[in-house]
C-alpha cells in the first residue's frame, strides 16, 4: 500500500483520537504528516497503522478517522533501541530532514506488464549463458532496521531501500546502461535468510518491486539478523551461474554486529562473538576464492559513526586478500551519502563488466572458471604441499622439457641450451655450463657438449651408447642451423630443472592470472628465487586437448606477452643509457633506472595428464604498485559493454522495450564492421620487431606520418636543457617520460605503458623500477599493404593504438613539452647501432618530458 494513498484528504478526528493526542502531545500536523510519509502497515479491522517520525498513528480509512496515535518512546520499539541501551538522546533523522518519497511506476504496475516480466523472468534465466552481470543485494532487516535516524528517510530499512531503487535501478534504466540479461537477487537478512527476489532482470517492474518493499507491511524489520545463513544463500545465488562471461557483484547492508552469537537463546559474550566473526570472514573467502576479480563486493555499515562494524571490515579484508574488488562505507546517517556509496558500487560493477568486454565488438569475453585462488598473504613451507604441481628433475612421468626464451634478435622465440643429457635427462653442467665433475676428481666428467651442435649434452653413459650417433646422425645438423640463427641460445638457463607450480592463484589482474612458481632442488626443497607463473584470465585464450603448441592460442598470448616485454625492456635500456649520459658523473647515483623483468616458458610434461606451457618470470618483492595505465592513468577505456537484446534468445523485442522504457530500436544490434571482428593476427604475423620501430629514414614516405598529431609542438632550447635538474624530477616523473620517449624514439609508432611493479631502493641507496606486463600502443603506417585488421591490436588487447596514444598527451602533456618530430628523423641504421643514433637524435624530447613532471 503506498503511504500517500489519502494524504490528501481532510482528516476526521474522533473524540478517542482527541483526548489521546492531549495526552500524549501529538498534533494534528503530526499525524498528517504521518499519513503522508509514514511507514505502512495493516492493523486489525481493517485499519492502517504509520509509524513516522517518533510517532505512531492509527487510521481507519474506511472512514477516514483518526483513531488513536502515541510517541514511539512508549513504544517496544525504542524501548529495545540502541539510543536506550547507549543511554543517549533519541533524535529522528526526520525532525531534520523531509523523507524522499519515491513511487510506483504506473505504467509498469498493470498486469499485463507483470506478466510480461514474469514471462521473461522464465526466460533469461534459463540462458545463463548470455547474462551479463548477476547482482546479489543482502539487506539487514533486523529491529534495529526499524530507527528512524536517517535523514532523508522515514527509517534506516527505508533509506536502503529507496536508494536501491531509485539509484540502482532507476538510474541505471534511465541511462541505459543495463539489459534484461543484468540480473538481480535480493536476500533479507533476519534470524533466517529468505530470497525476495530470485535472479530478475533489471526493469521497471523490479524497480516497483523495490518501492514496494519500503513499506512495513511488505517487509517489516524485526528480531535478529544472522549473517552466517544470509551469507550461505548470497553464496548459492552467485554459483547459481557458472559461466565466466557473467560479472558478480554482492552489496551487504547491516547495521550491526552479527547476531548469530546469540542463536538457540545464549547470551553475548565477545568470544562467541569473535568465533562467529571468524566464521563469517571464511565463508566470505570461500566464496571470493571462488570468483576472484570478476566479483564485486560493497559492505555498507548502516550506523553511528562511533560503530565500529568489525565484522563488516574483516569480510572487506578477507574479499580483498583472494582477488576481489572489495570496498567498505560507513555512509553518513542522511539518503545522500547511501546514495553515493551505492554509485560507487554501480560504476564499480561497470568496470567490471568493461573488464569482461571486447575491445573488438563490445561482447562479453568469458573468465575461466576452473581457477581456484589463496590468500595474497598465505606463507608456504620448506616444500611444496599438495596444492602444489611438482616436476621433479629425475622424474620420467613428470619433468622440465625444455625452457624457452625470447630473442630479440630474431624477434621470436629461442630454446635455451639444457645442461642436462639431451636423452635421460641427468644433470651434465651447471647453469654456466660448466661440466660437473664427478665426486672429488675433477679430472673425470659427468659428460660433455656435443662439439658438433654446441646445443646440447650428453652424460657418460649416453655417449658411450647409440644414443650419441643417432643424433650425429639424425638431429645435429637441425640443432646446430638453430644455433646459429638464434633459434638455440645459451642463455637464461634456470638455477634448476626441479620446478613446483602452485595450483592457487594468489593474485589476478585485468587480462592474467598470477600463480607461484619455485624452483626445487634434490631433496624436494624450494631452492632459488621466487617466481610468477602468468596465465590468461580468459577462456578463448586457452586451447582445445592436443592442440600444438606452436599452433595454439596459448602460444599467441605468450608471444603477444614476451614480445611486448622485450621492446619495453629494449626501450628502458636505451633510456638509462640517454639520462647517464645528459647528466654529470656525480648525480648518475641519483637517477631512477628503469628495468623490465625477463621472461622465460617451461614446457611442463605430466604423463597422465598432458603438456603445459607455463609463462614464468621472478617475482618482485616489495609492494606491487599500478603507477600509470594504458591511458595515461587518467582517462578511462572507452569501450562500454553492449546492453542490445541477444537475436538469440527468444525474447520479443517489443516486450522487452517496455519493460526496460526504451524504445525498441535501441535494442537491436548495429551491424558490426567485418574487419573489426576479425581474429587478432598471430603475432609473429605482420607484427613490428625491433628493426621495425619507426626510425623514419630521410625523404621517405612516412616522414609526414611521424609528426606529432595531438596538439601544437615547441622545442624546447638547449638552455633549457642543460640547466634541467634531476633532483626536480618525481619518481613517477621518470615513467612518465619514458612513455614519451618510446614514442618519439619510434617515430611516434609505439608507445610503452601501463607501467607496473616496484620502486625499490638498493644496497647503495640508488633507485630502480623493477616492471612488469606493460602495454604498447601502435600506430601502424599510413597507406601500408597491412589491412585494417592486421594492422591492430599488434601488442594485444591493451594495444589501444592511436587513442591511447592521445590520451597519454591529453592526460600528462601540454604546449611546453612537446616535440618537433621533423627534428628527429635520421638514417635508418642496423640494430646494433641505431641506438646511439636514436638517442643523440632525442635530445630535446627527454629535457621537455622530464621538465613537464617535475
């Protein structure tokens, strides 16, 4: 019943009415204004009972009498309120503040719609695989719901409710940035859990739903609130649906302590209480282990700023140590701030879905679902427990096939020489390639290289063998081709072939999955550096069973990754190199080098379950900072997950329109261009190698190309230059201007960024960015023999090419730091000595960079 029903209508007192209101000091203006904002409920004999600010009021509508009214302070209600037990004033938020009175869509409160919704409701969720997010909503709807302390609304259940609706459905319809295949939930948290609403699309009939469920005679705040049993159904809610293309967000209201230290009638006591705490924060891992990133989760305290909602914080803490996007409010007692929390988590839960769209056509991208993850802070012992996947290095069932590295020589990859004997795989050499001796007579060898190939060993008792001719003859003269062109190196080679994969991802970012990686030695105990595996958080990146590697999308990514890696690192090198030189000996100390981590891939093999490629490189201690992003580390992607109607899934347009309030036009799906849905290229196809970089050669073709496009340019003089001072210049400032240096050093064609890792300050007090998974930009030729398609997305998905590059110049740049690109161009040179070219040639580009971040 909507609480303004007869607000309007003259009020008929009776003279029971009148003698209570002497009574009890209730005016007339009162109980009207009770009528008319008031929290609803049926009373007997047909009555209507409002409860509205400290007051209730009694009215028979029938006859549109007043029948009695009285102060809530009379009432059981406060008697058990905390204001009691706190000792403290009662105050209600609506003595300051007229409550937001929201209501009904009509248009969507007939029938025939409500029909329609549940018809469709039926539907989308029988096609789970084609949702696009699936929000669960617990709200606490215990007593201490029922305190009417919130300004802005007639009690404290009221203000989440009504801010649900009207800014997390209605705003959302209203800007059509949901569909029928973003989905709700809603659980009511009492001393049991009861699902309200099950897996609904987001219209307006959910929107009057929400509305409706304000009013106390829908849903009345009363008893306890248990968050072990809400939690447990939010929890089957979220794997109601499997499929990874689904984003998951959990918003959680309370105003309180969990009440299930008090289940079966006991009495509070703070280690019942701690105990159940405890217990919740596990659940909340368990379900976070679960979904990683792709769940969000919104913990909103509803209470007074001296509460301190320890057990809401340590299911924050909890969610954010296994990968979920996890944020924790304690909004003040007014609508306004719930509102914001609540948008927050809205334009939180966007991004999350922006995460799982192609950059491509605006589709979802599905998360692997088969990825279990740990604490980011769990401790492991000596060796490697269960959870480990372990590749001893005398095991025949489960060993290191080969490692293998990247060559920017030849711009692909290159298999790192094994100092093991190339047929049993017994240790020959050390990781210097060195032969070991055997027991304490260096005179005697464990084996030798093959002095033919020079690319592999062979222990004693192989070489005495057949073993050593049928390589003479059959695979030397291939090994040794490969050596020489690079495709073999004696370089990289790992402190063991022992190594352990932990099964658990400890940490996920937008694009990968990060999971430990040691080494082993003959006992079985980790030995050597720490180490990452990476792998791709998408299921079209992995490959089907007895795919070839070299053929596999597996082995797309990996190149994409090591490739992107190693003309960032080359780009770093030559940076170093620039800034020594432009500065006085003494101040070298004082410059910030920056350095990308190397990466290799094992080759795993497990007899009883196949072969694995596993993308690994050390892992960087310290803490694991995000200093820019693709876009500058201001500008947002601009890439919004499609909200059209699927034209498979049986749904009419038209009905689907209305529900929604848009028009049917807008829900069907713009023809694509065919060159943009095209499958990324393999990367070794078309793609830019380090002789490809951009050095523009003089009167060529694309000496126009490799102007500046993004705003006018000034070159800055060598005065200005010469008097720039390192000590000036930020930390970050040095990132920065390495992201610009790759671009004028490339001709303006790539651009390095999305820079990660750690600032670490060594032994002798100088500093170092150790850095990580960056992206590059590239802006292919204009009038190339490429086609659009192939021409994009070079370096991946990050690779945001031309756009990224503006907003880099947008965000970080302006008219005093830019650059004369006609001043740069020179001769194209070989690759050994371009460099010292290149860098002379950038003089002016470095002094503005680093003069625009001081």
């Amino acid at each position: 019943m909507d609480s303004n029903t007869t607000a309007d209508s003259v009020l008929i007192s009776t003279l029971h009415d009148q003698e209570r209101r002497e009574q009890r000091g209730v005016t007339k203006v009162t109980q009207q204004e009770a009528r008319r904002y008031g929290m609803t409920e049926h009373a007997k004999n047909g009555r209507i009972k409002y409860t509205y600010a400290g007051h209730v009021f009694i009215y028979d509508p029938r006859s549109n009498r007043a029948i009695t009214s009285w102060k809530t302070e009379n009432d059981q209600m406060y008697k058990n309120s905390s204001y009691v037990k706190k000792k403290k004033e009662y105050t209600s938020g609506t003595r300051f503040e007229k409550p937001i009175m929201i209501h009904k869509s009509q248009e969507h409160e007939v029938d025939h719609v409500e029909e329609s919704h549940d018809s469709i409701t039926v539907q989308v969720q029988a096609q789970k695989d084609k949702w696009k997010s699936h929000t669960v909503i617990v709200v606490d709807m215990s007593g201490s719901m029922r305190e009417d302390d919130v300004n802005g609304a007639r009690c404290r259940s009221d203000g989440v409710w009504t801010t649900l609706a009207r800014v997390f459905v209605k705003q959302q319809l209203e800007a059509g940035t949901c569909s029928l295949h973003d989905v709700v939930s809603v659980v009511t948290m009492q001393q049991t859990a009861r699902v309200v609403v099950e897996c609904e699309p987001m219209d307006w009939v959910l929107y009057n739903k929400l509305v409706s469920f304000r009013e106390w005679d829908m849903l009345k705040p009363g008893g306890h609130g248990f968050y072990i049993p809400a939690l447990e159904k939010a929890k089957a809610l979220l794997e109601i649906n499997n499929h990874g293309s689904c984003s998951l967000s959990l918003l959680f209201f309370s105003d309180g302590k969990p009440s299930d230290c008090v289940r079966d009638g006991k009495e509070f006591d703070f280690k019942s209480y701690n105990m159940v705490t405890k217990e919740v924060a596990m659940l909340m891992g368990e379900v976070a282990s679960r979904f990683g990133r792709r769940l969000h989760t919104a913990f909103v305290g509803m209470g007074e700023p001296d509460q301190e909602f320890i057990t809401l914080k340590k299911m924050t803490q909890e969610a954010k140590l296994f990968g979920s996007m996890a944020s924790f409010s304690c909004p003040s007692l007014n609508t306004d701030s719930l509102s914001q929390i609540v948008s927050s988590s809205v334009a939180s839960s966007l991004s999350t879905k922006t995460e799982l769209t192609s950059i491509r056509t605006g589709h979802t991208r599905a998360v692997r679902t088969d990825v279990k993850r740990e604490r980011y802070d769990s401790k492991d012992k000596k060796k490697p427990s269960r959870d480990w996947r372990v590749f001893p290095n005398a095991d025949l069932t489960k060993y290191v096939v080969r490692v293998w590295a990247w060559n920017t020589t030849t711009n692909d990859f290159a298999v790192v020489v094994d100092p093991r004997c190339r047929e049993c795989f017994k240790p020959v050499a050390d990781t210097s390639y060195n032969i070991i001796a055997i027991g304490k007579k260096k005179n005697k060898l464990k084996g030798q290289i093959c002095p033919f190939c020079s690319a592999c060993f062979f222990c004693n008792t192989c070489l005495s063998s057949n073993i050593y001719d049928t390589h003479r003859d059959q695979e030397c003269h291939d090994l040794a081709h490969q050596r020489r062109t690079g495709y073999i190196v004696a370089d990289k080679c790992p402190p063991s072939y022992g190594v352990a994969w932990k099964r658990l991802a400890f940490g996920e970012g937008a694009e990968r999955l990060a999971f430990k990686f040691r080494f082993i030695d003959e006992n079985g105990k980790f030995t050597g550096p720490k180490m990452v595996a990476k792998e791709s958080r998408f299921v079209e990146d992995l490959d089907d069973p007895g795919t070839n590697y070299l053929q596999s999308q597996r082995h797309s990514y990996h190149k994409t990754f090591m490739r992107t890696q190693a003309t960032a690192s080359w780009f770093a090198k030559l940076f170093n190199e620039h800034l020594e030189k432009k500065v006085s000996p003494s101040e070298v100390s004082t410059l910030i080098k920056i350095e990308f981590l190397d990466p290799v891939i094992f080759e795993l093999v497990d007899v009883d379950v196949g072969t694995f490629n596993v993308l690994v490189e050390p892992m960087i201690e310290g803490k694991y900072v995000k200093f820019t992003d693709n876009f500058g580390n201001l500008q947002k992607e601009d890439v919004e997950p499609d909200n059209y109607l699927p034209e498979d899934c049986g749904i009419d347009v038209t009905e689907a329109a209305k529900l929604l309030g848009r028009d049917a036009k807008d829900l069907r799906p713009p023809e694509l261009d065919p060159e943009l849905t095209d499958d990324f290229p393999n990367a070794g196809a078309g793609a830019m190698g380090l002789d490809d970089l951009g050095i523009i050669e003089e009167g060529s073709e694309d000496e126009e190309d490799s102007e500046h496009e993004y705003g006018d340019t000034e070159e800055m003089s060598g005065e200005d230059f010469d008097s720039l001072k390192v000590a000036n210049v930020s930390d970050v400032g040095y990132l920065y201007a390495f992201s610009h240096f790759s671009y004028v050093l490339s001709g303006g064609r790539l651009m390095v960024v999305d820079l990660q890792g750690s600032l670490v300050t060594q032994a002798g007090g100088e500093k170092k960015f150790i850095l990580t998974d960056p992206a590059i930009h590239h802006r292919p030729k204009r009038g190339g023999h490429y086609r659009r398609s192939r021409a994009r997305r070079q370096y991946g998905r990050t690779d945001r090419g031309r756009e990224g590059m503006k907003a880099f110049f947008e965000t970080h740049m302006n008219a005093t730091t830019y650059v004369v690109f006609s001043t740069l161009k020179t001769k194209r040179r070989s690759a050994p000595q371009r460099p010292s070219v290149a860098v002379d040639c950038s003089r002016h580009f470095v002094s503005s960079a680093l003069a625009s971040v001081c």
